[in-house]
C-alpha cells in the first residue's frame, strides 16, 4: 500500500552524516535504511532538501558562519552532497534550516506531509513547525529522524507532539502498514 501525501527526506547530506563534520549527525546511518525504505514506498511523492550556505550572510547569519566558517563553500562543495542519488525525486535547495516555503508548498499542496531526516532538532523541526502552522497535517517519523545528539532528539521530538493532532509523531513500521 501506498501512504498518502508527500516524503520528506530533510537535509541527507555528507555535512551530517560524515563523523569528521562539525555539524555530524551521530545516529545518521542508523535512520537511513528506514528513509530508503519510506522512499520506495512513497513512489514518485518524494521531496528531498538539501542545506547549503549563502553566497553572502546577511543579518544573523553572519554571526552563524563566523561560528561554523568551514559551512561557507558553494552549493556544490562536497560536503553539501546528498549521501544516496534523489533519483526521480524533486530536489529543494535552501539556505535555511526551515525547508517549508513557497517552493515546498507548491511541490506538496495540501500534503499530508510524512517528514524524516536531519538533524531533529535543526532542520526537521523547522520545517515541521511552519508547515503545520500553514495548516498541512504531518507525520514526524520519529525512527527515521537523527537528532544532534539523543537527548536533543528527544526534546525536538516532545515539542513537535504538543502541536498534536497537526502535527504527529509515527514510526516506520506504521507508515508502512499504513
């Protein structure tokens, strides 16, 4: 069975799945069967992001990378590479850890949205929270998900299920079963 709506693969890059990285992501290889997975079940309704720095920081920005100035390299530097080849699905880039937006919301509709990827408490939450907040119904899988650390996970994960019934915490396994 297919599972409504539209994937979400946040932010399945090299930058936080690389044990060298600053900003690496200590359970990324554990989750990325289960997006694999979601992925082929989802067939064709997937929506893949990919963070990448600005060419010039502006506002708070600027005091971001002045803390992490190994993240100022272009679009296509190595380290903003996606780990495992989009295939057919839509690639959206952005310069910001939220990935809903006009570009996403036109991709998507109404959705529902089924939401996986890194980091939790980063990226995921800040594109769960305004997608919500626009109204779509999303699924958090909270198995497919990798926080910057557990804890972080866990806390990213708690705040998300207060917007219950918007927004709702899942896991593989019931996506899957539908």
């Amino acid at each position: 069975m297919t599972p409504p709506g539209w994937l979400v693969v946040v932010d399945m890059q090299r930058v936080f799945g690389d044990a060298g990285s600053p900003w690496t992501t200590p359970r990324f290889e554990e989750v990325r069967p289960r997006i694999q997975r979601l992925v082929e079940a989802f067939d064709g309704r997937v929506v893949v992001t990919r963070f990448v720095a600005p060419a010039e920081p502006v506002g708070a920005w600027r005091q971001y990378y002045d803390t992490y100035p190994f993240a100022l390299q272009p679009p296509d530097a190595p380290l903003y590479e996606l780990v495992d080849d989009p295939g057919s699905a839509k690639v959206l880039t952005a310069t910001t850890f939220g990935k809903w937006g006009p570009d996403l919301a036109e991709i998507v509709g109404d959705g529902p949205l089924t939401v996986t990827g890194v980091a939790t408490d980063c990226c995921v939450i800040s594109t769960v929270l305004p997608a919500a907040d626009a109204g779509l119904p999303v699924r958090v899988v909270t198995d497919a998900c990798a926080g910057s650390t557990d804890d972080d996970h866990d806390r990213a994960l708690r705040l998300m299920s207060l917007y219950e019934p918007i927004v709702r915490l899942t896991t593989t396994a019931e996506v899957l079963a539908g």
